[in-house]
C-alpha cells in the first residue's frame, strides 16, 4: 500500500513538472510576441523620425527653405518610385513604360508612359523652384518631345498634350499664362532610349 502510494506520489510530481513546463513554455512564446511587435513599432517610429531629420539636414545643408528641402525629398522619393534610380553622372535612368518626374539641373523632366499624358504622382512639388522662379519675375518654358516609334503626326500631337497637361499644372498652382511659353523644340526626337524620349521638360527664362 505504501509503495502504491508513492508511486501515485511520483506520477502526480511528474505531471506537475510537465504542466509547469508546458505553462512556462506558453508564457514565454507570449512574452516574445509582445516583445517583437513592440520593438517593431519602436523601429518604425524611428525610421520616421530618421527621415524627417535627414529632411532637416538637407535644408540646412542645402541652404534652402525647410519646406522646399521637403518637397525635394518627397519628389526624389517618388521619383525612385517611379523611374527606378539615377545614374552616376547624374543621368536619370526611367523606367521602360513607367510616368516620372526628375529634376536635373535646374530642369524640370516629366516622363510618360506609352500613348499617355497623365503626370507621375510629385508633379506639383517638382515644380516647387520654377514657380519660385516665375513669382521673381521669370518664365516657364514648356517643351515636348517624343519617342522614334509609331506614326510621328500622332506623336507629335502626344507631345502637345502632355505639353498642356504640364502647363494645366503650372496653372492649377497659380502661374499665370502670360508667364508660360509652350515651345516646340528644334529635334522633337530628343536623344536617349524611348522611355527618355518621351518627356516634357520646364526650364526658367528670363
């Protein structure tokens, strides 16, 4: 009876050790999950904060106003986006059938995708330093080029539409149209791949 006994004992101890370590087990899987969405949201907070800062430093930096600097990190962000990455001589490499927008030295390249006149999303805060650049007295020239493919009259009109959606753009932010030149250039056909090709640029004139 006695020897019963204990060994009812040893099975009861035994169950206990495996419910404790089965419950230590649970709780532990529990704390870890709590600790990595926790952490995970500290990350995120942090990469937010990072790119706000580095807004910040490239005002300064820039000497530029802060809102603008901010602007031109939204704008290059989207243009990432949108055309892929710039090239190291500081060549805007577009992606093949993809609407973007890029700003290089001082001009402003809107890029379409096949037979389309609709602006890549940053439109409006590309155009930041020309609309500047037209309230100080100075004028936004506007031209359209094409690609080498498919009937050049149907082209040609394609670039005039796209010419006029920048322009509508220009106008919606308050440009008036006796500071804005629609300019057919020389080449239409401008050099670059297809996807370069297919552009409008804005330029600052006197």
């Amino acid at each position: 009876m006695s020897s019963s006994q204990n060994n009812d004992g040893d099975e009861r101890f035994a169950l206990g050790l495996v419910f404790a370590l089965i419950i230590l087990v649970v709780l532990g899987v529990v704390w870890f999950g709590a600790y990595k969405g926790i952490h995970g949201a500290k990350s995120g907070n942090a990469a937010v904060t990072a790119t706000a800062d580095g807004a910040k430093r490239g005002a300064v930096l820039g000497g530029t106003v802060p809102a603008v600097a901010a602007a031109r990190a939204a704008e290059a962000a989207n243009a990432a986006g949108a055309a892929g990455a710039a090239a190291a001589n500081g060549t805007a490499v577009v992606a093949d059938d993809a609407a973007a927008v890029v700003i290089e030295n001082g001009v402003v390249k809107f890029y379409f995708a096949t037979a389309k006149a609709e602006l890549a999303a940053g439109a409006n805060e590309a155009l930041v330093d020309v609309i500047a650049g037209v309230k100080a007295g100075q004028r936004a020239v506007i031209s359209g080029y094409t690609d080498a493919t498919g009937d050049a009259d149907k082209n040609a009109e394609l670039a005039k539409q796209r010419a006029f959606a920048v322009r509508d753009a220009l106008l919606a932010l308050g440009v008036t149209e006796d500071k804005l030149e629609l300019k057919k250039p020389e080449a239409v056909e401008n050099a670059g791949n297809n996807a370069q090709a297919r552009r409008v640029e804005v330029v600052l004139a006197p």
